[in-house]
C-alpha cells in the first residue's frame, strides 16, 4: 500500500550528479564483479551519510534522459527512485 511522505529538501539527479554532489566524483563500479551488490550497499550507505550530513531529506533518481528532461521543463517524472534518508 502506497504510503503519503513530505519531502522538502530532496536532491534530485541522475546516479552520476547524486554522486558529484554528495561524494565528489561518480562512484566506478562494475556489475560484473562477483560482490557487486555489497559493493553497491556500501556505495548507498555513503550517499546516505553525505545526504543527511547535507541536509537532505530525500534523494531521488531519474534515468539521465528523465533528468535532462527535469532540469530543461522543471517537472518531475511519473517514474522517479525515492530514497528517503530522514523523517519528521
């Protein structure tokens, strides 16, 4: 069941500007590796300190083209990843 959350501080991007603006630098990763996904989970764990420790409240994830579109028409996609890092 769909859950009602306020967000008011998210950081909106695609997976590379999330990470250029919480860590620096895009975060290079390789599926093929056998430990991909922990590597993934330490990767998210960083994100989620640097957003909390930035004052975000949420991180959402477009696709890069869904992105562009944002930053050119200002409206967010039907299909968007909503990470919450904090509640009220």
């Amino acid at each position: 069941m769909p859950e009602r959350v306020t967000v008011r501080n998210p950081l909106i991007g695609d997976e590379a500007t999330i990470e250029r603006t919480l860590l620096g630098a895009p975060v290079g990763r390789s599926k093929d590796a056998a430990d991909w996904m922990d590597d993934q989970f330490a990767i998210d764990a960083k994100l989620y300190k640097a957003g909390r420790a930035k004052g975000y409240d949420a991180i959402v994830v477009l696709s890069p083209t869904n992105f562009a579109k944002f930053v050119a028409e200002g409206r967010l996609p039907l299909s968007i990843e909503l990470n919450l890092i904090s509640t009220l």
